[in-house]
C-alpha cells in the first residue's frame, strides 16, 4: 500500500514537472554561427595573425606528411622567451606571431627533411595565451574553465569538458561575452545542431547549457522516491544518478 500511494504521488509530481518545463518560455530566436563570428572578426583574425608569444604561454606543434601525423609536442615558454621544440636548441618564441614562427619553422623543418631525402613535412601550431580561460557551466559532464587555445571553437571546448550530460539541452546553449564590454556582456542564443561554421571563443566566454525536463525527472525520483526508499529496495547504479 506505502510503495503504491508513493508511486502515485511521484507519477503526479512527474507529470508536473515535465508539464512546467514543458511551458517554459524559451526566446524564438537564435543567432547564426555565421552572425556571431562576423560581429568579431576582427577581434578572431587580429588573434591569430598578430597575437605574439609571451613567457608562460602554452605551445603545441604537430608535424605531419600529408595525413600521416610525425610527431606532436608541447612545452610552456620559459619566462624568458625561449624553448627547445624538437632538433631545435634555445629557439626563441616570445614577441613572434604565430606567422612568424611558422615561417622559421617552416624553414628549419625543410632543411631537415631535405638533409634525409625526404618529403617536405608540414607544421601546425597551436597557442594557449597564459591565463585566457572559457568557462563552461550548466550541463556539461565536467563544467569548469578551459583553457582557450587560440582559435578553440564551442565544439572543441565542450569535448574538452567531456561533452554535455544526459539531462543537457541538446538543441541551444547560451553564449555569454563581455570581452567588449565586461559589464553588460553580449548573450548569444546559439543552435547547438548547426554545422555551418562553428563559433570561435574569446578570452572570458561563458558557455551555458540549460537542463531538459529529463532533469526534472531526475531529481524528482531522487528526492521523492529514492529518498524515502530505503537503499536496498533499488539497485546501486540507478540510484546513484
């Protein structure tokens, strides 16, 4: 009788749940990828063209033939500007652009190749500025700050935090930007499902993704049923959720 008055009183709070998250208002609009990098892109391609190196940034080089990945290193930038990326001793990387040292490299890497009768390799290099951080809050498996490697875009961040939880909003997240203005950020709805260009982040970006009526659920069998419950009468696993 107590497990059938429990189950009929959580079916009601179930129902209302889904019934309330189901009414919720949600704004008609979005904005394209497309939208918000233009509204940027001079901030985006000023970053990746003009943006130099410093002490305690984060440099990643990946070398590779054709498809064929050769090698892939990363090291921090000592304070004083340099370090020793692969056959290279005391290279100096601080005041360069990423133009720049991908030129040098460049250079240096078709000597090499040269020298072993083979193939000229090709060289891709990442940079994360020392301190430039997202944040990615809500629903997310590992929400928490990322840092931003120039050019990361919304899909590379939310890998990062190991993608978005069951109970996340698969269709919409909110993009929130202060980088021009810090005390009244720009907001972004952004279409989470389109794949025409994938928005590029700024340094203080916050990505936020919104709860299903699944949560709902979840919480509601938690608090009114797995809380009354005793443990053993429902297996570990779920009841863990």
């Amino acid at each position: 009788m107590l497990l059938s008055r429990l189950a009929s009183a959580t079916t009601w709070s179930l129902l209302l749940a889904i019934g309330a998250s189901s009414c919720s208002s949600i704004p008609p609009y979005t904005d394209p990828p497309g939208r918000v990098n233009e509204a940027y892109r001079d901030v985006i391609e000023k970053r990746r063209s003009q943006y130099r190196v410093k002490g305690g940034d984060e440099v990643t080089l990946r070398v590779f033939r054709e498809l064929e990945p050769l090698d892939t290193q990363t090291f921090l930038i000592l304070e004083d500007g340099r370090s020793d990326p692969f056959f290279l001793t005391n290279y100096r990387f601080a005041g360069k652009t990423i133009p720049e040292i991908e030129a040098d490299l460049k250079d240096l890497l078709k000597d090499e190749t040269s020298q072993q009768n083979t193939e000229p390799a090709r060289l891709s290099i990442g940079v994360i500025p020392a301190g430039d951080l997202v944040y990615m809050t809500g629903q997310f498996e590992r929400p928490g700050p990322v840092a931003l490697r120039i050019g990361m875009t919304v899909k590379e961040a939310m890998a990062a935090v190991l993608g978005m939880r069951i109970t996340g909003d698969t269709d919409y997240a909110l993009l929130r930007r202060p980088f021009r203005d810090p005390v009244h950020p720009e907001v972004f709805r952004i279409d989470l499902n389109d794949y025409t260009e994938d928005i590029v982040l700024l340094p203080g970006d916050e990505v936020y993704l919104g709860r299903t009526w699944l949560y709902a659920v979840v919480e509601y069998l938690r608090e009114y049923l797995f809380g009354i419950i005793p443990g053993q009468l429902y297996s570990l696993p779920f009841g863990a959720m």
